[in-house]
C-alpha cells in the first residue's frame, strides 16, 4: 500500500475496501486500488492507495506470487526471478526495515507497463501470430536483431490466435485397470453403413468390447434400429452365461443408443448408461480403437485371397475371432481369451481367409460322381466345432467340418505345404475349437457313438450364424 498517488500506472475504485488498520489501532481511509510497476516487465496488483500514509509497504507474498524469491541479509535484500536467477531489483537496510527505491530505476512505471502489456503483444502481431514461447527463444539468444527491449510473456490470450490454432484437449492413456472382472464396463459402438450389404443383407456391425478383459463380441444389423433390441438379447444372454450383471455401458451420443427404449431397458436391469461427451470420441477410446483394429484386419483378410467385399461381415467375424485369442491386454499381459475364460487359448486350427477349400458331400453319390465341392474358407462356426465355408456350387455358406484346405497361390506368391509348417492332422486340430457366441466353451467329443469307435461329428447343416443372421443364395 501507498500513499503516493504518482507510483500507480493504472487506478480505480476501491470498491468494498474502505479503510485499514496499522499496528497502532489508527485507521487510514482507502482512496483505491492500482497497480504499480515495479521492473521493466513486471508490475504489483490490488495495491492500495491510503490517505495520509507516510510510507509504501511492499509485501512479500505478492512478490512470491509474482514468481519471485527474495534473499535477505544484514545489509541488503535482492529480488532474483524463480525462473533465471536474474536480478529483479535490490533492496538496502535501514534500521529495523528494508526499502527499495523504484525512483533510481531508469525505464518509468509508464515504460515498463507499456513494454509489458503492448509491445510484446505488437511484435507477436507482426510477426505472423508466431508463439510467444519461439519469439522469447530467438530474441534472447540473438538470432534476430531490429527487436530491442521487447519482453515476450504470454500473459492472456490472443484471440486469432484462438481462431486460427486452437486444437482439442488430449486424452491420456489409463495407467491401471478400473474395473475387477467382467461386465462391470461394456464399450458399445456402431460402424457402418458399409459400402457393400454383406452376405446376410447387413450393413451395419455393433462392436461389444469388455473394459476389464477386452473380449470383443461383433453383431451384425440391417438397420441401425436394430440396435437396442440385438443389445438386449446379447445383453441377456451373457449375464446368464457368465453368472454376473452388467453394471454400465458406455456409448456414444449416436441415436442407436441414446433413445428411449434403451433407456427404458437400462433402468429396468439397474445399468448405468454412460455417454462419451458429444464430438469426443476419445472418451471411449478402448472400442474406437476395437474399431480400427477390426476393420483394417478385415481389410487385409479379403485382399489376401481377392476375396469379394461383400464377405466383410464374415471378414469382421474372423478378425474378432483371432484378435480375442492374440491380442494382450496392455496392462494384464494376457490375452482376452484367458482372462474371460482362464485357461491359454490353442489357435492351431486356425485358417487362412479366403483360401481354397474342398467340401465332403454328404450325400448318396454316383460311382463316378466327384466327391467334393469346391469352396473358400470365410470363417469359424459359433455353435459347432466347424468351419465356416463358401461353397462356389451350391453359392451358400455352410458350416462343415469334413473340409480340406490349401492355402497356397495368395497374394503373396508364397506356397507351403503342410508338412513345411508342422501341421497337426485337421481333425486334432478341430478338437481345440470352442462353442458359444457368447461364452466361449471348450467341448470334448464323445468317441462312444454306438459301440464303434469313431469320433462324434457336429452338425454339419447349415445353421443360422449368431453374427449373420441369415443365408442367402448369391444373385
């Protein structure tokens, strides 16, 4: 506070401050409030301007506000920048008290403000809005000459700035697992529609992703409508399966599940629904990334094979399939598989997409009749240990078992036979399958089929696809 009126650069109406009291109980009437400059670019705020007081009284705590240390001895102070260790200004004792004489100082409390506040935000101005953090760098080291006494702080905002560069917020990555086991936390998400309507007339695909294992379930729709009542089946089904209850969902602001029966739905069950904020897909960053994940494995898996874009559905189903049993999960270290059902999974029956095919036919043939259609692989069945194929007679996709695969002539010109890469024979293989949609199950096969000793085989007619609802012939 002060009593000199000529020290403030700037001064203004007190407001509710109407008097103080120093140390002897006398009062002193509060005239206003200023600011008052106290280097070349930095000045003191809210100081007071008191009648009849005979001295100024500076304090040390706004000082420190300031971003200032303050080094006291017998026979000085000096005031040093936290940032540089630069020399601010300097203090001598007197007495029992330590002053400081702003009137030595050759810039005026006018200069100093003005350097401050204008000239810096000029020069940021004509130079291209470039950041004042660049411009501070390259004056102070010298790299420029022609800008001299020119302080660059960036003390408010440059509203052209604002309009020319301002970005989104970033999102960090977790660092530790929120939720304890599964179906606490279900990311849900829609992607299409799809250029091409797949196989079973869908265009679009729900993505479910777990928070705590990162198991991935994929449905397929053929309208967006679909959304809320495929979600509640599924919904259903795996808090039965599982054993546990959902405890929230997390979605975007999409219509598909922002609408009243969802909303009915979830207050029914008990589950919160929670909404990413509105254009902020970074708020539900695991199943955006599921996302990316799912369609760019598609998309090598159809070029593989030149297979058409019109299996992507079956493209999607596949690369869901194999991610939930490779990928780890960031933090946990296991796969998605192992911490949904607890033991490693065992991948060996797995597939080429696309590859050629030879199909068994099931049925009373002629002495001379061919044995086989030719078919391409396109997947693996949900409900039986079989695999999912095309076959290019009958133009349908059929989940057999007594299938034979060469995957050689792709698109990358490689040929390996069977024996090159240690094959186990199909039929082992096909034991390491598991069954279910939903909760994937591992079941053994019963060899006890009336007395004989050959193994058990699952049903090889052509069953509706959890994923695609329907089969259809090819037009």
């Amino acid at each position: 506070m002060t009593g000199n009126d000529g020290m403030f650069t700037s001064l203004e109406d007190p407001g509710d401050k109407e008097q103080v009291t120093f140390g002897d109980n006398s009062k002193g009437k509060v005239i206003g409030l200023g600011k008052i400059a106290i280097s070349n670019d930095l000045s003191i705020s809210n100081v007071l301007f008191v009648k009849s007081l005979s001295f100024n009284l500076l304090s040390i705590a706004q000082l420190c506000d300031l971003g200032l240390t303050c080094e006291f001895d017998k026979n000085c102070v000096v005031v040093k920048s936290e940032k540089d260790k630069s020399m601010v200004f300097q203090g001598f004792r007197h007495g029992h008290l330590y002053l400081v004489d702003f009137s030595e100082m050759k810039t005026s409390s006018t200069t100093c403000l003005f350097s401050k506040s204008s000239l810096g935000w000029l020069w940021h101005r004509r130079i291209a809005h470039i950041g004042m953090s660049q411009l501070k760098k390259v004056v102070k080291k010298g790299m420029v000459t022609g800008v001299k006494d020119v302080t660059f702080e960036k003390d408010k905002l440059c509203s052209a700035c604002q309009a020319g560069k301002q970005v989104a917020d970033h999102h960090p990555m977790k660092t530790c697992v929120l939720t304890s086991k599964p179906l606490q936390l279900l990311h849900m998400d829609l992607f299409g529609p799809t250029t091409y309507e797949s196989i079973g007339g869908n265009l679009y695909c729900l993505v479910i992703v777990d928070d705590f294992t990162r198991y991935t379930w994929t449905l397929f729709l053929g309208d967006k409508s679909e959304t809320p009542d495929k979600f509640k089946i599924f919904a259903k089904r795996a808090q039965r399966e599982f054993g546990l209850n959902i405890v929230k969902v997390r979605s975007d602001n999409g219509s598909e599940f922002k609408n009243y029966k969802v909303d009915e739905w979830c207050d029914e069950e008990g589950i919160k629904h929670e909404f990413s904020a509105t254009y902020t897909p970074q708020q539900n960053g695991v199943i955006e990334r599921k996302n990316k994940t799912l369609i760019t494995l598609a998309r090598a898996m159809l070029d593989d094979y030149g297979t058409s874009e019109d299996f992507w559905a079956e493209a999607i189903n596949t690369a869901c399939h194999a991610s939930n049993r490779v990928y780890l999960h960031q933090l946990l270290g296991k796969t998605p598989y192992e911490l949904l059902i607890g033991r490693k999974p065992n991948i060996s029956y797995f597939r080429v997409f696309g590859c050629k095919c030879f199909i068994y036919k099931k049925k009373r043939l002629g002495k001379f009749e061919k044995r086989c259609d030719v078919g391409f692989f396109v997947g693996y069945a949900s409900n039986s240990k079989a695999y999912r194929v095309f076959n290019q007679t009958t133009r349908m996709i059929e989940e057999m078992c007594d299938v034979e695969f060469d995957e050689t002539n792709s698109s990358q010109g490689e040929m390996f036979s069977h024996d090159d890469v240690d094959d186990e024979p199909l039929r082992d293989a096909m034991k390491n399958m598991t069954i279910g949609d939903v909760k994937p199950e591992e079941v053994h096969e019963d060899n006890d089929q009336g007395g004989g000793n050959s193994p058990s085989r699952p049903n090889t007619s052509m069953s509706p696809h959890v994923d695609e609802n329907e089969e259809r012939e090819i037009e």
